[in-house]
C-alpha cells in the first residue's frame, strides 16, 4: 500500500480529512433467502434481517475500536461517518504525510483486519445463523428476543404464540 492510496474521510462537511475505509456491506443477504430457509413471510423475513444487521453492526464497532487500539495503540479513537455511518475513521493518528513504512503498515494491516471484519460479518451463513440461533424469524420476534424467568430462558416469540393458543388477544410491545 502507498500513501496515495489510504483513504480519507472527514467528520464534518469543511472537517480535517482522517484516515478511512469504506465500511458499508455490499453484499447482504435477500430476504427471499431468509424466507425460504425458515418459511416465514416476507414481513418477518425483513424484521428477522434488520435485527440481523443491528447486531453485526454493533459487533462490528464494538470489534473495529478493539482491534484499533491493538494495532496502533490506546491513543486512537475509532468513528463512524459519512451520510449512513458507511466510513470508519480513526482520529489520533499523526498526518498520513508524515508516515513512515512501520506507520503504513500498521495501517494496511488494520485495512485488511477490518475489511475481513466486514466479509465474515455480512457471510450469509453467518446472518443465517444468528437469525436461527436468536429465532428472529418467528413471528412475534424482538431483537432482544429472549428472556430470563424463573423456570429458565425463554424466547418471547414463543411466549406471545402461547399466549394467542391460550386464547389471549395478540401481545404487542413498543
């Protein structure tokens, strides 16, 4: 990697550029696929990929702050910017004019480590596999899906169909 070849980004429309990376998922997964792995309607499906994404998404910040202070030490700051958050910038670094060979590449280093980052995160297996392990394809489903009661975890999908079965009006919480 060369210089010229590290992106920037700002923080604010006349802000200081900082280093960044495109971190917006190109490839997510069709709802149809969702539909036809767990034959729930299109509505579910959409919900069941939108609690899919809020998930990677906070995996993905919570993983790209770690992994930066790993590579360049506790003085960097990790953000979001850009329009839908699409740009991951690093604030605490020295000018990229100023960087050496060690400095570029600890930053090819961290590009590679984020972009793998994003490709496992958006994997279709992957997505597929939280909606099933956090049961969002189930009508009535929440993104935090689950709860503790005295008789274990129970999944509040399956508690609102319980409730419909045992007569109750439908449950909805806001």
């Amino acid at each position: 990697m060369k210089k010229s070849e590290v992106q920037t980004h700002n923080d604010s429309p006349y802000g200081r550029q900082y280093p960044a990376i495109n971190v917006k998922c190109r490839n997510w997964i069709d709802r149809s696929v969702i539909v036809t792995r767990f034959k729930c309607s299109e509505e579910q499906a959409q919900k069941a990929s939108e609690y899919a994404c809020n998930m990677a998404v906070q995996q993905f910040w919570d993983d790209a702050t770690a992994e930066a202070m790993e590579v360049f030490g506790s003085g960097v700051k990790v953000y979001s910017a850009g329009g839908f958050g699409g740009w991951l910038i690093v604030k605490g670094l020295a000018p990229i004019e100023s960087w050496d060979a060690i400095k570029l590449g600890k930053w090819s280093k961290f590009v590679g480590i984020i972009e793998g980052s994003i490709d496992g995160l958006c994997a279709h297996d992957k997505i597929l596999d939280d909606i099933e392990s956090n049961q969002w394809h189930k009508e009535g489903s929440e993104e935090y899906n689950f709860v503790d009661t005295k008789s274990g975890t129970k999944c509040i999908a399956d508690m609102k169909a319980e409730a419909v079965a045992a007569g109750f009006a439908p449950v909805i919480r806001h």
